[in-house]
C-alpha cells in the first residue's frame, strides 16, 4: 500500500500518511537504514503513540542497534506544514528546525499576503499565549539514544489533536552503533572523524611504501653487510635526530648522500626503514627485533627502543633469559632488565640455568654482576 511506504534518502527516513483516522494503527512497510530494516507504526486514540523497532531478524538480535536519532511530525499541509519535534529532558535550539521553518515563512510569503500568512501570523502575535505543545516545542528538538530491540523500546507520544487527516513522520537518524552481545563499546556502523583519520593515514601509508619500494625521488643510499638500500633524507631526519644530524651538518654523509650501517644485514635494514615509513609487519619485528633493538639505540628512535622492550618482556624464559639480561644492560632497558631478575630470583629460575651462569658470569660486566648479587641477597631468606 501507498500509504505504508516510507521513502528514504541519506539518513532520513519519511513516512506520509493519507489518514491516520481517529481511532487507526498503522504500521509502516519496512524500510533500510544502516544494515537493519525498520519500521514505523502509529496508534491513535487518546494521544498518537508513534514506534520505531528493527525487523526481528538474526542481524537485529546478533547486532542489535543502537539509535540516535530525531522525531518530528507534521500535518502533510502545502503551506502550513507544523512540524511537533519529540520532546525530550533536555532541548536544544536545532539548526536544521529553524531553517526548515524559516523556509516555509519564505514560501509563505511569495505565495500570500503577510496578513494571511498563518506561518508569519503565528510568530508575530504576541497574544498567542495558548499555544499547544506542538507549537511550544517548534525550536526545540531532543536527541533520542535507544538501545532498540522490539517495539516496546521507543515509544513517543504525541498530543493527537494537533493532527488531523494527512501526516508526515520523519525519522532524521543521527548515529546507528552496534551493541556488542558480550558487552564492551558499541561502534558505530557509520565513519566518524576517527574513520576518516584512519582512512587518510592508510593512504598515507600506501604512498609511503610505494617511495621505499620504488624508491620514489630516494636521495640517500644506504650500503649494509650484504647490499645496499635506497632511501629519502626526509624521511630518516624526522624519524631519527642522529640522521637529522648527519644531514644538517657538513658530514661525509651530507656531501655523499651515503651511509654505511655495515652491523646491520640488508634484509634487517629493510625491516628497520619498514618501521621508519610505516609498513613494518608484525613477522618481520619478531624476526628482527634485536638487530632493531640495536639500531634504535644507536640512531636514538625511541619508540622502536620501547617497542623492543616491550616485546622482549613478553617472551622470556630459561633458554634466552640471560641473553635479555645482557642486552637489558647493554641498551640500559630497566624494564626488561628488572623482568629478568624477577624471573631468575623471584620465580627461582636461576636453578634452571645453573649450567650456563658461569659462562654468563665470564662475560658479564661487573656492575652487572654486582646488581645480580644484590638481588639474591634481597631474595635471600636464611632459614
């Protein structure tokens, strides 16, 4: 049927009812919003009870949304369109309404006299002291945010008697979020400011990778153990102030446009300028990490120092734990050195590597050794 129709563009959803009649329910055909089918039904009787709910389906259970949206009604009249604006705890002056309205005064007057202008009569008589809701509410509108279910889940009532015969109902969605079955935070379905910021950083990413793999307008050539690689100055003196520096100062490396990392393999030195353009993937630092781990020390990149830390904390045990020791040392990594001491003394792990602690011990360095020992007298309790 016509008059069950709801027509839909962008995020607004319109639905013209011919004649509610005084005593009707109507329900409204289905209609797509976001990834749900929705509908409308109306009840009429002491006041208009209006209804939104998605389909029952298996996409509204699993997914159940989340609305934000604004509700206004209005009789389908040509030039007297009033809309009522859902009420709500707490209104605000909405940009959208006072447009719409002052749109119609417009019309109003290039279609009729100002003195039979009901738009215009309605606003400038200040006798009008009885205005009914529909009217006090005209620039007033309320944001409605519902976790939407069935149709028991939004219900709004409407004066009846400012309606007669013809309405239109329009349901202006503002935000649709999923509602997670296991809880946590809903997301929205639609790109907000942190999509779009996402969206425009992969790009950003993709072009990056485009410059280190096709060497882009490269203007530094970088020699390793086993290779050579091709790189942008740019790029190296943002990400590390010690490139900065070879580049800014009248060094062989400024004149040259080269540099030598001869401790670096070219496949880890590819990992390194990975992380410095962004691409880097997760195989990749595992694989490399400690050879990274030395490069961000000697060039002073401190989130890939940290990044290292981090992962090596995460996967110590008997056969590397004196490894990490020293390298903890050696970079001066509080973290990861503070989580081998409390593996090794506080877990008692120091009895399963008993074997290799004197050859450990041939190689450390002193002060090492010394902080070791103060460990194990911390730990220690004579019985």
């Amino acid at each position: 049927m016509a008059d069950s129709k709801v027509d839909t563009i962008s995020r607004l959803a319109q639905w013209r009812i011919e004649n509610s009649g005084p005593y009707s329910y109507k329900k409204s055909d289905p209609f797509k919003v976001g990834i749900w089918n929705w509908y409308l039904s109306i009840e009429k009787n002491r006041c208009l009870c209006i209804r939104l709910f998605p389909e029952p389906s298996r996409a509204s259970k699993e997914q159940s949304p989340i609305a934000k949206f604004v509700i206004r009604v209005s009789n389908a009249g040509a030039y007297n369109r009033r809309p009522y604006i859902s009420p709500g705890m707490l209104p605000s002056l909405s940009l959208s309404i006072l447009i719409f309205s002052l749109s119609y005064v417009i019309f109003s007057v290039l279609s009729e006299s100002e003195d039979n202008c009901p738009v215009i009569n309605e606003f400038a008589d200040p006798s009008l002291s009885n205005i009914d809701s529909c009217d006090t509410e005209l620039f007033h509108t309320a944001v409605h945010e519902r976790l939407l279910r069935t149709s028991e889940d939004f219900i709004c009532p409407v004066d009846s008697s400012a309606f007669h015969g013809r309405l239109i109902i329009d349901v202006e969605f503002l935000d649709l979020k999923i509602c997670p079955l296991n809880g946590g935070e809903a997301s929205s379905i639609w790109p907000g400011d942190g999509t779009m910021r996402s969206l425009s950083t992969q790009g950003i990413l993709r072009c990056l990778s485009r410059m280190l793999d096709e060497a882009i307008h490269a203007d530094v050539t970088i020699h390793t153990a086993d290779g050579t690689l091709s790189a942008h100055k740019a790029i190296l003196s943002a990400s590390s102030p010690v490139f900065q520096s070879m580049f800014h100062h009248d060094l062989k490396e400024k004149e040259s446009s080269t540099i030598y990392i001869e401790d670096m393999t070219l496949e880890s030195c590819m990992t390194l300028l990975s992380y410095l353009y962004g691409t880097i993937t997760q195989e990749d630092f595992w694989k490399h990490r400690g050879s990274l781990l030395g490069a961000a020390n000697k060039y002073d990149i401190a989130a890939l120092k940290d990044a290292c830390e981090e992962s090596l904390l995460e996967d110590i045990n008997t056969m590397n734990v004196l490894e990490r020791m020293q390298e903890a040392w050696l970079y001066q990594l509080n973290k990861l050195k503070k989580g081998c001491l409390t593996y090794l003394f506080d877990f008692g792990k120091i009895y399963d590597v008993r074997d290799e602690i004197g050859d450990f011990f041939r190689h450390a360095d002193k002060e090492l050794m010394v902080e070791m020992f103060q460990e194990v007298l911390t730990v220690w309790k004579p019985v």
